[in-house]
C-alpha cells in the first residue's frame, strides 16, 4: 500500500479570499462581485511511497507550491482527500485534530527558511520537540545536536538565523524538519532563494537524505536534483498533473507533447 | 532678571524644595508610572491580540475603547474617573483613579504600536511554528509576540516617556506628585520661575534615566542576535 495518496485536490483563490484585510471602514459592500477568481488546483492526484523522492516540476503559476501547502494545511482546499500511512484526511473540511495529528507525521521545508528569528539554531531545531511534543530538554537537545551534526552546523549551534547564510539557515531547516522524525518531508523550492554555491550545500544534503530512505516530496526547479536524485518526477501545469513517471523514463522518453515542449525550454538553461 | 535666580532667598528656597521634589517624584511620579504603564502593557497586549486575531465580537469592542479613549483628552478621563464616578456610587481613592486613566489610557496607544509590531512579523514565522506542531497560542506565546515586543521597544519607550509627563496631570485630581510638590512650595514662597524650572528639570532627569535605559536595553537585545 501506498504511504501516502492524495485525489481530486481542488482549489481556487479569490482576491477577497483574506478576511478582515480590506475589510476596514473603506470596505465597499459591492466590491465582491469584482472579486477575481483563479483556479490553482483543478483535481490533483498523486501517489507516494515509502522512501520515494518525488519531485514536482512545473512552470511558475502551475499550482505546485500551493498543492504542498494543501497537503500541510497551510491553505485550506476546497476538495481533497489525503491518506497518509492508512489514516485518511479530509483537506477541505478538517478539525483542528485531524490537522494537528497530519502535521506530527510530517515536516515541512520553506523556500525562505522561515526560521525563528528569535531562537539560536539549536533551540529553533529544538522548539517543536520541547514545546509541541513535550520533549524534556536534555533530551531535545540531544537530538537537535545530532540533526545539527547531520546536516554539517553542529558548529553554529548558538548562531541566530541572521548570523547564517541562506545555505546555512535551510540546512537548520532541513535539521528542523528531520527532528520530529516525520513520515515524509515537504520541500517547496528549498534552493530557489540561494545561489549557485550555496544551493550545492543544500542539495547534497537532501541527496544524503533521499540515500537514507527519507520520503520526500520536492516542488523544485533543480532539473539536476529531478533527474539523479529523485525516484519520481511530477509535471504539473495549470493545476493539472500533466504526467508522472520514474525520473528516468520521465527524461528520456516523456510520453506528454506539453512535457517534451517543457523539457526542451529547460534544457537551454541546463 | 538673573537675581530671581540668584538671589540668596531663592537659593534657599530652591535647595529646600529640591528633597520635597525629588520624594515626591520618587514615591508617586515614578510609582504612578510604572504601575500604571504595567497594566497598561496588559491592556495593549490584549488588545492588540484579539484584533491581530481577528476574534469577532471582542474585535469591535477592541476598536471601540481605542476609538473613544483616542478621541478624548487624558485629563477629561481623570475628571470623569476621580469626580464623576462618585456620582453614580463608585468611589475610588486618587491613586487609584490615576492608575486607571493612565492604564486605560496608555493601553489604547500602547495598543496600536503592539498591533503594528504583531503584523510586522512575517507569516512564515506562524507557518514554520504550525508545521513543528506547535499551537496558535504556543506559537504566540514563543515566537511572534517576543519579536513584536523587540520591534515595539522605541516605540513603547517613548510611550513611557510621555507617561512620566503626563502623570503631571494627577495633581488635578489631588495625587501629591512631583509637579503638585513644586506648586505648593511656588504658592507658598511666591517663587514661580526657579521652582518650575527645578521641576522641569527634574523631569528631564526621570526621562533621560529611562533613555539611557532603553539605549542599554536595546544593545542586550542585540547582542543577543535578536533584532
């Protein structure tokens, strides 16, 4: 059986979708009908295995970061069905158990970190095992120094997040995600606010991870890292996967034009 | 005009004056301030949560308050604490009445610096709290509101700074504080210009020890890593 599954995830952004925020004196009562509607995610469905690194390829606008978020819950879909380890999960109408219970089982990395400006490395490894899972400290941060020294910064144990640089700071994130020992790890973007050098760093240890058996679910654009290191690679556009297929059939014999068309663009860049 | 200031009388008179001040800003100036700005801080967190939070009703009534008390002056509010509640039975001592228009008052502004430093933290910083399973409150709690309070450290100073002054304004409902010290020893000795000035000045000594203060206060919080 499948590790995780996920169908028919749906959802649709409006320009009035955030309450409160023009809801001021100013609000005007008909402004609504002007409101503008968008389609992201038109019916997603996807299957995931244990150990598998899946990863999502798309251009920009084709849902695949907002698709990540629906699977954790940081926006909420407007249909979806989520069944992780055999527990299934209802993405659109969930309570605040289910999500809490969905979210011990998995971790998510952030294209901009997202670390806790005010916490040292160590302690933002350590927050959600002590604060969240109860964790006694001398324990917490036992296993925060071993997922320091995992990702290569048991060294900067002490260093706040603005004293690292981007590489560093989403390796802290990476050792972050890998303390509450999760199920599978969402990725989204993790390289794409880093440059050339500093995405290195950062990918080799997501390589060391895929090594290990950590199941993984990467929205990247790191053709590289799709075609060596994942097992699996998506192609989502306009909220559609478009195909899915083991990375290595995806990339030498695409079976979708919109795919091969896709490729071809990529490969200038490569 | 300089023998006003010099004159052997005056230097007395000054030099008498000086303890009476400076207790009376100790023992009331600085204790109406700080317990006032306490609750006050209270208020301003609380405030600034349910409208950050967007609790429904409790946002409106949120509003409200700092609608009416930003609208009306601080010294109407002390009149209607200290001389107006008597009237519908409530009594209260000056003290009291002084720290609850300061509090209430305070709280108001205090409230919309908060709310400004709450939104000012990024979302990403509730959303990596969420994905370590961490609760809206824990996440509150840890993470967002001691950035905010970082972020609301020059503002919340001059806050306080302006309180100090403002509790001048409790001589009007009899709190024998500093100012009101100054104005007894001017009524009594008919030296207007000295004794007001060595109550100014006494204020500026009060408000340039709780600058240094911030100043000392900011570069910990720094050398922290923490901005």
């Amino acid at each position: 059986m499948a590790m995780l599954e996920i169908c028919n995830v749906q959802k649709t952004f409006r320009t009035d979708a955030k309450p409160g925020l023009h809801a001021g004196i100013f609000h005007r009562p008909g402004a609504r009908k002007a409101a503008h509607e968008l389609q992201v995610l038109r019916g997603v469905d996807l299957t995931v295995e244990k150990g598998d690194v899946v990863a999502i390829l798309g251009p920009s606008g084709s849902g695949k970061t907002t698709l990540l978020r629906c699977l954790n819950f940081l926006e909420t879909a407007d249909a979806g069905q989520l069944i992780l380890d055999g527990e299934s999960f209802d993405l659109a109408h969930a309570n605040r158990a289910d999500i809490a219970r969905l979210r011990k089982k998995t971790a998510f990395v952030f294209q901009n970190y997202n670390l806790f400006r005010n916490k040292t490395a160590l302690q933002n490894v350590t927050e959600g095992l002590i604060v969240a899972r109860r964790m006694p400290k001398e324990q917490a941060d036992a296993v925060g120094m071993k997922m320091l020294a995992k990702v290569g910064l048991a060294d900067r144990a002490d260093s706040y997040p603005r004293q690292l640089s981007g590489g560093q700071q989403q390796r802290v994130a990476i050792a972050r995600a890998l303390a509450s020992d999760p199920e599978i790890i969402y990725f989204d973007e993790p390289t794409s606010a880093l440059d050339p050098e500093l995405t290195g760093e950062v990918l080799s240890v997501m390589r060391q991870l895929a090594e290990e058996g950590m199941t993984m679910l990467v929205v990247t654009h790191e053709m590289g890292f799709a075609r060596n290191v994942s097992s699996k690679t998506v192609f989502m556009e306009n909220g559609v996967v478009v195909e899915q297929a083991p990375s290595r059939q995806f990339f030498a014999d695409p079976k979708e034009e919109r795919t091969r068309e896709f490729l071809r663009k990529i490969a200038h860049t490569e | 005009m300089f023998e006003a200031f010099f004159s052997n009388r005056t230097v007395s008179v000054l030099a008498e004056a000086l303890p009476r001040i400076l207790t009376a800003g100790l023992t009331m100036t600085i204790p109406l301030t700080l317990v006032s700005f306490f609750f006050a801080m209270i208020i301003a967190v609380a405030v600034a949560l349910v409208q950050y939070a967007n609790v429904p009703v409790l946002r409106q009534i949120a509003r409200f308050y700092i609608w009416v008390i930003r609208g009306t002056p601080l010294l109407v509010q002390l009149f209607i604490i200290f001389y107006g509640l008597p009237s519908v039975g409530i009594m209260l001592d000056a003290f009291p009445a002084a720290v609850i228009a300061f509090a209430f008052n305070e709280g108001a502004y205090c409230a919309e610096t908060m709310r400004g430093a709450l939104e000012s933290v990024p979302q990403g910083q509730l959303e990596a709290g969420y994905c370590v399973g961490m609760s809206w409150w824990q996440i509150m709690r840890r993470i967002v509101l001691p950035q905010a309070l970082r972020t609301a450290v020059p503002a919340l100073s001059n806050s306080l700074i302006g309180m100090i002054k403002d509790t001048s304004l409790a001589s009007n409902i009899t709190v024998a504080e500093l100012f009101m010290a100054g104005q007894r020893v001017a009524a009594r000795t008919y030296i207007f210009l000295p004794i007001y000035c060595e109550v100014a000045v006494v204020y500026l000594l009060f408000c340039t020890v709780i600058t240094k203060l911030q100043a000392l206060l900011e570069r910990r919080l720094n050398a922290h890593g923490f901005q």
